[in-house]
C-alpha cells in the first residue's frame, strides 16, 4: 500500500530534527529563556547591541581623490584610479630616502630620519626627523621632544605636539585643530579648536572659530575668535587658566 500523505503524520526522525532547529534557533519571541510561554521576555533578552562599523575618511595617494570606506581596512581600491591602496603601518627607525605610501600610520623612532623622500600617511607619529623631502598627512601629524622637523614641507589636517617639543616655524600654520602640550611659537590660522594643554605654551596670533586654554597652560598671543557671523578681536598675555570657546 502507498504510504500516506496526510501531513498530519511525520516520523519519529522528522519530529527529532524539528524539536532540535527550534532550539538551536532560539526561544519563543513570547518567552523569556527559562520561563514560560506567554510572559513576554525583556527587551536585553531578545535585543542585543550592535555595533556601528567605522568609516574611514581615505584620500588616494595616486591621484588625491577622496572617499569613505566602511568596516575594517583589508583590501582598499580607489574609486577613481582603481589602485589597490597599502593599508600596512610603517616604522621608520633608520635612514629612509625613498618614497613610502600608506593609508595606515607611518611611526619615525628617535633613531628614524626621513630625507629627501615623499611620504604620504593617514597619520604620522614623529620622534625622529625629517629633512626635506614632501611630507603629505591625510589626518593627523603628532610630534614628540626632540623631533625636528620644517613644517613649510609637510601637509596635515591636525597637529599635536606633545610635552617637551619646541615648535618655531617661519611660515604661517594652516590646518584644522592644533593641540599643544609643549610650546609652539608660530601664527596660525585654524577652521577648528586650537587647545592649549595645562602645561602647554603659545606665543603668537591665533586666528580660529575656537579657542580652549586649560588650567596651568598660558598663552602670550594675539587672538581672534573669528565665526561666520562675527570677528571678535583679543590680545592675551601671559594668561594661564584662561578659556575662549
């Protein structure tokens, strides 16, 4: 006789495997892991936390083009030149000449000299120096005591320089936010914050949306706290603890 084909009747085996994926699938939508059918489970029992993948601001350092890249950095191609971008961080701790290209970090040791090269980084952490060349930093440029380095060569979106390190460039400093916790005696033009850390040191015009100067930093400057809408003028001198936001 032909076997039936009512669905009403399954086999052992098919119930088994029916009972086993709706345990491995999870609990009822209306019953908290434990408890019992019919009390709903609280919300951290059927949610959990996502999280948000990191964008990643890239300029392609063939043809200068910009663009966004999401979640991790693996392989990274270029949207309008179509090269394949090093995504490799870099250390630096001898004599280096050539050209280094990267949308990692590049790090120069004390021991690190760059010389007549062409760099290009997302960021770059100098203890070392640099000599001629053309330094291109896609985000930030942080120098640490006893760096040496001319800033007229190198482009960078930020600028931190850190306890210890004397920074006295001839030309003006243009960019997007300066942090400083050594000294910096310059003129400088930023479209962001300029902090001045407690122990931190600035002589110099300051021309910039905002201005933060911590406890135990002083600033000797000419300030303008300049906005779209208007330009206030300033003139602070040996000032400690003093802020302008």
């Amino acid at each position: 006789m032909a076997a039936s084909k009512d669905p009403v009747f399954i086999d052992g085996y098919s119930s088994v495997q029916a009972v086993r994926r709706l345990r491995t699938d999870g609990q009822d939508a209306t019953a908290p892991a434990g408890g019992a059918a019919g009390t709903e489970a609280p919300a951290a029992a059927r949610f959990r936390q996502t999280a948000m993948p990191i964008r990643h601001e890239i300029r392609c350092y063939r043809c200068g083009f910009e663009f966004v890249v999401t979640g991790r950095l693996d392989k990274v191609l270029c949207h309008k030149c179509r090269t394949f971008l090093s995504t490799e961080n870099h250390t630096v701790d001898g004599l280096w000449g050539g050209r280094l290209e990267t949308i990692g970090a590049i790090t120069v040791t004390p021991t690190g000299l760059i010389k007549a090269g062409e760099v290009f980084a997302m960021d770059l952490l100098l203890h070392g120096r640099i000599e001629g060349g053309q330094l291109n930093v896609k985000r930030r440029l942080e120098v640490f005591a006893g760096a040496s380095l001319d800033l007229a060569s190198a482009t960078f979106r930020d600028l931190v320089i850190n306890a210890g390190m004397v920074l006295v460039p001839a030309e003006p400093v243009v960019c997007r936010d300066i942090t400083i916790a050594g000294e910096l005696e310059a003129v400088v033009e930023c479209s962001g914050l300029v902090t001045v850390k407690s122990g931190g040191l600035f002589r110099g015009a300051i021309r910039a949306p905002r201005l933060a100067v911590e406890d135990g930093a002083a600033i000797e400057a000419d300030v303008a706290v300049e906005t779209a809408e208007t330009t206030a003028p300033a003139t602070a001198a040996a000032s400690e603890g003093e802020s302008h936001d």
